[in-house]
C-alpha cells in the first residue's frame, strides 16, 4: 500500500516511541513485588512516550496543536489542525503486565479527524487509516463484520470501576445488553477495542467516560472499515459527550437502541 507523507511521520513517532514502551514492558514485571513501584514507573514511562511522540510529530510539523492525555492541548501556529494523541491507551493492563496497550495518534482538521494510526508494540499490530482512504492493519484493508444478528455478535464495552463511572447505569446497561449477544468483553484500552471492530474481530462496542484521545483514531478507523460510529445519543459528539457506540449498519442502530432503553431506566 502507499502511504502518505502525513501518515509515515505518525507511523514513524508511534515506532520510536513504542521502543520505549516495549522497553519499559519488559521492565514491568520486574517491580510487581513492590505495592509503590510499578504505578510511578508506568507514570514515568507514559510521560516519557508523550514527551517523544509530540517532539517527532511537531518536528514534521512544528505548527500544529497538540492534545495530549499527560500535557493537555497546546495550541499551534496553524489553528486548523491538532495533534490527538493517547501515548499509552491501557494503562492498567501495562501496569499488570497484560500486552493489550497502545499508542493512540489521530489528527483533526478543521473538526475532523482525517488520519489516525494505532500501534501496540506487544505484539506489533499496527492500524492505519486515512479518511477516504480506508483502513488497514499492517498492509491488510479492513473490513467490519458483516454479522447481522445479535445473538451471533461479540460485544466489547467499557465498564465503571472504582472510583470512575456511574455502577447503576452501568449494571442496566451490561443486563440490557448481556443477553441478547453471544459474548462481551472488556479488554481495557478504548483505541484498539475500535481497532478491533474495524477489523472484524469485535460486531460492536461502546464506553462511557472517554477522553478524545482514547477515541480519535478509532473511530476514524471504524468507519473507514465501513462501520458506523456515533455518541451514545445517536449525534456525533463523541468527543464533547465523552462516550461511543459502534458497529456495522445493523448492529450499530441494535446496540444504540438497547442502551438508549437501559439509559431511561
């Protein structure tokens, strides 16, 4: 495949930050017999990853903004396109040693997202995708799934935790939707549960109490893969609303009507 210029810079600050983080992964393990360890140096490894995701990009590109989970949004010169960028989408998992992470790079402009590229660096999956253009993982194009029955659909989601969420929704949600499909799961990175659904793997997902960055090259790659992304109200206000569903053209409205139903419980 051919990539553009705009997309190769990203690919390459995703892959230069990634050796960090797979360094970093390594280390993980290492400090599990400490209770205070592991936390600091995820931190630490997370900041670091930011710090050279935004000095590669906006060397590229030194007049765009940037919106970044660990340093916030920092305007640039040029007002009409900003950097979105998760360094480290999957925290958690990264802290127990679980490779289900990424880094998250998507570029809006004007309002919209016209380029995106997720990279989890455990296992060297790398999505692309360009508005127009389509979407791939590695050089592969992707495609949603073409299931068209719920009881045959995996679900992923996001669920409330401790001190994150409301439970009560949550629980209504999870019941609305439990028994009416063939499985759920909750894999714990936003950016690549959407990575997922473009290519096939998961029939639909949402979440709740999500930040741009954990959904601004996701939800690009959904629907370059011919899925369907909206907030959970059925408008496009993802990133204002801070919550997501998606999927193909039947599970899609499926899902958004078994969640609009348990949100008026």
């Amino acid at each position: 495949m051919v990539r553009s210029a705009l997309l190769n810079v990203m690919i390459a600050a995703a892959r230069k930050a990634a050796r960090t983080l797979k360094r970093d992964f390594g280390e993980v393990e290492h400090l599990q017999v400490s209770m205070k360890g592991p936390a600091n140096f995820v931190t630490a490894a997370d900041k670091r990853a930011e710090e050279i995701l935004r000095a590669e990009l906006l060397k590229a590109r030194p007049g765009y903004g940037f919106l970044g989970e660990e340093g916030g949004r920092r305007e640039g010169t040029d007002q009409t396109h900003t950097w979105i960028v998760d360094p480290l989408d999957g925290t958690t998992n990264f802290l127990h040693g679980i490779p289900q992470f990424a880094i998250s790079i998507g570029l809006e402009r004007s309002g919209t997202i016209v380029a995106g590229v997720i990279y989890n660096p455990a296992n060297d999956e790398l999505y692309t995708a360009e508005r127009g253009k389509g979407a791939f993982l590695n050089d592969q194009r992707l495609r949603v799934a073409a299931r068209k029955q719920l009881a045959e659909a995996v679900i992923a989601c996001g669920l409330p935790h401790y001190g994150r969420g409301d439970l009560a929704l949550g629980n209504r949600e999870l019941a609305a939707v439990q028994d009416k499909v063939a499985g759920l799961r909750r894999f714990g990175a936003a950016s690549l549960d959407l990575a997922f659904l473009a290519a096939g793997r998961f029939d639909g997902y949402w979440e709740r109490n999500l930040s741009p960055w954990d959904m601004a090259a996701g939800l690009l790659m959904v629907r370059e893969a011919g899925g369907f992304v909206t907030d959970l109200d059925g408008g496009d206000a993802m990133f204002t609303k801070g919550h997501i569903v998606a999927g193909n053209e039947t599970m899609h409205p499926e899902l958004l009507k078994l969640l609009k139903a348990a949100g008026k419980d």
